[in-house]
C-alpha cells in the first residue's frame, strides 16, 4: 500500500511513505506532570475547605458565637445544624433558606431519626427571639434534643 511515485510533483517515494515500520510512541511525561500537579492542587484544595468547615461547624458559615465559661458536650455526625447571621439569615449546609424550608427539613429530620438534635449557631448579635423562634419551629415539627451553640472562653 503506497502511493504512485508517477506524479514528478511528489517528494516522497513509496518506500519513504510506507507507515508500516513506524513506531508510534506517546510521551507520557508531561501528562504525569499534569496530572501530579492537579493532584496536589486538589489535595490543598480540599484541605482548605475541610478546614473552613471545622471552623464553620457543617453550618456553611462562619458565626460569632456566644463565649460562656463552660462548653458542653461534643457535636454528633447526626446532628442538625442552622446557623443564624447578624442580618437575620438562616443558613443551612451553606444556603440561605426560609423559615417554610426550615419547616420542611426539620420535619423531614424528624421522619428520618425523631432523636435527631438540633444545634442552633446563632450569632451573639442575633435577638433571643429569634433564637427562639427557630427553636420553636423544630418543636413543633416534633424535634426535641435542641441546643444553642457557644464558644468556650479558653
């Protein structure tokens, strides 16, 4: 299989043209290169981001919290968490919601796990009634082991 050398305006022979005895090889060094490097990238990535979300206690975001003198048992991987801004936003697993969306996840909380508790970050600026009105929500959709997040003074 070649082609016709007839033609005075080729370059190449027959022999020169023949692709059976080439050797195709892909150097793959620069793609381990690429690729170590978006590893790297990813890992300090994602270190970063689970840093921020031990700061930000799985709420999404970052609240001032109370300071008290003694800091209460550890958080559970079940617990559910709403965190609630200065400006009065609620925030749940990083989004804003509203208070009919709150409704509905605690009372889809409730169907899930009844012993489910409910973990409030308010802001220390956030009004007490506030406070207690998201509290209130989750009584009322049935949810009973509830607590207000605080920071110890150490």
């Amino acid at each position: 299989m070649g082609l016709s050398t007839q033609d005075s305006s080729s370059r190449y022979s027959e022999d020169e043209l023949d692709t059976s005895n080439i050797m195709v090889d892909i150097n793959v060094t620069p793609l381990v290169d690429i690729m170590l490097v978006l590893l790297i990238i990813f890992m300090v990535s994602t270190t970063l981001i689970n840093q921020d979300a031990g700061n930000a206690s799985n709420s999404g975001i970052q609240v001032d919290l109370p300071k008290v003198a003694n800091k209460g048992g550890q958080q559970q991987v079940a617990d559910l968490i709403i965190a609630l801004t200065e400006d009065g936003r609620i925030i749940h697993q990083g989004e804003n919601i509203n208070k009919d969306i709150l409704k509905q996840i605690f009372t889809q909380t409730f169907q899930k796990n009844p012993k489910t508790l409910v973990v409030v970050q308010a802001d220390q600026e956030v009004k007490h009634g506030h406070v207690a009105e998201i509290l209130d929500l989750a009584r009322a959709a049935g949810l009973e082991r509830l607590s207000i997040a605080t920071e110890s003074n150490e």
